[in-house]
C-alpha cells in the first residue's frame, strides 16, 4: 500500500511537457420532483484514481461556473493507516435537476474556522460525554464516568438534545462556560432524556421488552468537518434476554441536515450450533400532550412537543428503511419502532430533531413535512456519475 501511493506521488510530479492536467466530470441528478437542500456527494478512491493522486485531501471540487466548493476527505473504515478514502462535497438541487462538476487535483486543503459546519467531540471534562454538532442541531450521549458521578449519575445510553438556534459550532463554549442551561441567544439544553430513549436511541426488542446498553466505554473520531463529523461508540456486552450482546455505534451527521444516521453494529455472544435472531427497536422520548404520527409505509415515526422550559415546541423523528419496520409499540417511557436487523445485525435509521425557533421545524406540518421528504431522499439518492475528460 506505501509503495503503491509512492508510485503515484511520484506519477503525479512528472512533467507533463504541456499536457492538460487530468480532471473529471461528475454528474449528479435529483430523481425527485422535490428541492434538496445541502446533498452530500461521495467520491470514493476509485472513483477518483484517474486523476493519480494518493492523498484525497489535495482533492478539489468546482462547480459548473468554475466556484470551488468546500469538499473533506473522509477515512470511513479506520484502516490502520487512517488514510482517507472518500471526498465528500455538498450541493443543493432544485426538483430533479442535473448538476455537473468538475474534479482536479491542486494543494492540500487548509481550512478556517468559519468553514467548519459539522464538529464532535468526547468531553472528559463532562464526566465523559460525547457531543457533536452541524449548523442545524447539537447532541450529546454519555459514557462511563457519568455512571459514578456523585452529584447525579446516571446509567443509560440515551440521545440526549441540545437545541442550538445559530449555524456557528457552540458546543465548545457551552462546555467551557460550564452554563448551557439558558439560551442566552444561541440556544440551550432544554431536554430532559434521563432513562428514556431520548432522541432517536435505540436497543433490542425481546420477550415483548426493551434490553438497552449502559454508558459508552470507549470513542473515537473518524472524521470532524468541515462537512461531516463521524465517530464510533463502544458499548460493553450488555444482556439481552439471556443472551450476551456487545455493540459498537457508528453516528454521522452532515452539515445542513436535521437528521444524524445511526448504525449499530451488534453482536451477539452465543454458543456454537446455537444462533439468535436480534430484533431492534428505536425510541423517541414520551412527553405529555406529545402529537404523534407513525408512517409505517414511508418509515418514520414523528412527535411534534412543547419544550421543556422555554416557549415554543419542536419536532423529533425516526427514518429508517420501510421495508425493515415490524410495528410501532411503547413502553413506560418511549414511543418505539420495532425493525428486523439484516443479516449483518447492523441496525442502520436516521433520528433528529427540529426547533421552531431554527430551521425546518416552524411548525407540526412543516416539520413532517421535512422528515417524509427526507424519507423519500433516503429510497432515490442523488444520482452520481464520474467520468474521465
């Protein structure tokens, strides 16, 4: 692998006696009669070895009036050499437009504070939270030293809301300011997710219950803006209905979007000859005098609800794969989406959420309105092509 990408540094530095530097054309087309907003396009390695040039972060994207385009190299596989393997860029497309795009290497990027649209970070400081962020909403989950914590532990591997109402990245001045709690003109923590499955956290369904994992034990950053923020949890072996079942969470969030995606890699601790079939099952917090809608066809669960200390409401939401929904139940303290796990036992859904003071949430019928045309994105992507010139 070294001596394959020093072969291409040293392709790339050749003269090329007045040729024209290579570039490529992408193609991208919305199959929707719908406006989407900041699309993220996805160049792999392969797409891009035309151009002969092994480091993705020297990758430039134009658009068809020649403005460069903030573009991130993404590593989405942690190989041992963290190397990047994707280029990521963002458009938005009018009800099924054709877009092209022109891809050439030049210098690598050097970003500024104010390109950074998605952020994440784990906060030691905060008995061991996780946080991220786009332009659009904040979150946060907990590890391990929440549990033991003397002044309010708490043990659950919820998705906790922090209502932002400005693009700029607040999370490391709210953290720093130690004083979160009241909007003082970016937004705040206004939500309460305690035990609950707070925005979008899930688990197993077993025995017609809920089997839920402690507190994260370990993270890792794969990927922090400017475009995307991309991080892994790991969650110790957790029982559910007597079997053993470790989980590592795998969450992404691109700026522009109201939606994080969630994967959860499971894995199931069980004797040899003797295999278990995991089913799983996502959560949105009850809250009193909650508006409730369940599309199972479309597959999302929504919940439109006042906010907790502040005027106003907001909108949260479960996405996930349609033909892959049982049934929506609930429990004590969730509404709940009941989905059969693929094969892999990767449980793969979109959860998020949307304040009427920010964003596309400015009311009920506005914020379903997003969530089922996010829904309808999710079954007809961006149609990309890439071709050589």
């Amino acid at each position: 692998m070294k001596f394959q990408a020093l072969s291409l540094s040293l392709l790339a530095a050749l003269p090329t006696f007045g040729l024209a530097a290579p570039q490529l054309t992408v193609t991208a087309v919305n199959p929707l009669p719908l406006a989407r907003a900041s699309q993220t396009i996805e160049l792999s390695a392969k797409d891009l070895a035309p151009l002969g040039e092994a480091s993705l972060e020297r990758i430039h994207v134009k658009d068809a009036a020649g403005k460069e385009l903030l573009c991130q190299a993404v590593d989405t596989d942690y190989d041992d050499y963290h190397e990047a393997n994707i280029v990521i860029f963002q458009s938005d497309f009018a009800a099924n437009e054709k877009k092209t795009f022109t891809v050439v290497v030049g210098k690598k990027h050097e970003f500024k504070k104010t390109d950074f649209k998605a952020h994440g970070r784990f906060a030691r400081e905060r008995f061991d939270d996780f946080a991220w962020e786009n332009d659009c909403i904040a979150h946060r989950m907990y590890g391990a030293a929440l549990e033991t914590w003397k002044g309010e532990p708490l043990c659950s591997s919820t998705v906790d809301v922090w209502s932002k109402r400005v693009p700029q990245m607040v999370i490391d001045g709210w953290y720093l300011a130690d004083d979160y709690h009241a909007d003082t003109g970016e937004g705040c923590d206004d939500y309460s997710a305690g035990l609950s499955r707070g925005c979008g956290g899930n688990g197993l369904w077993a025995a017609d219950r809920l089997w839920t994992s402690r507190n994260f034990v370990h993270s890792r950053v794969l990927a922090n803006g400017p475009i995307r923020v991309l991080f892994e949890l790991d969650y110790a072996p957790f029982d559910v209905n007597g079997v053993s079942v470790a989980e590592v969470k795998r969450i992404s969030l691109d700026a522009g979007q109201n939606l994080d995606h969630f994967q959860s890699r499971y894995q199931p601790y069980t004797r040899p000859g003797k295999p278990v079939t995991l089913t799983t099952a996502i959560g949105l917090k009850k809250v009193a005098g909650e508006q409730k809608e369940f599309n199972a066809e479309h597959g999302w669960l929504i919940s439109w609800e006042k906010m907790e200390h502040l005027p106003g409401s907001e909108g949260v939401a479960i996405v996930l794969d349609p033909k892959l929904v049982e049934k929506a139940t609930e429990d004590k303290l969730n509404q709940l989406v009941i989905a059969k796990l693929p094969t892999d036992n990767v449980s793969s859904y979109w959860a998020g959420f949307g304040w009427e003071k920010y964003g596309p949430a400015a009311n009920a019928e506005a914020w379903m309105k997003y969530v089922d045309e996010f829904s309808q994105g999710l079954q007809a992507p961006i149609e990309v092509k890439v071709s050589a010139e």
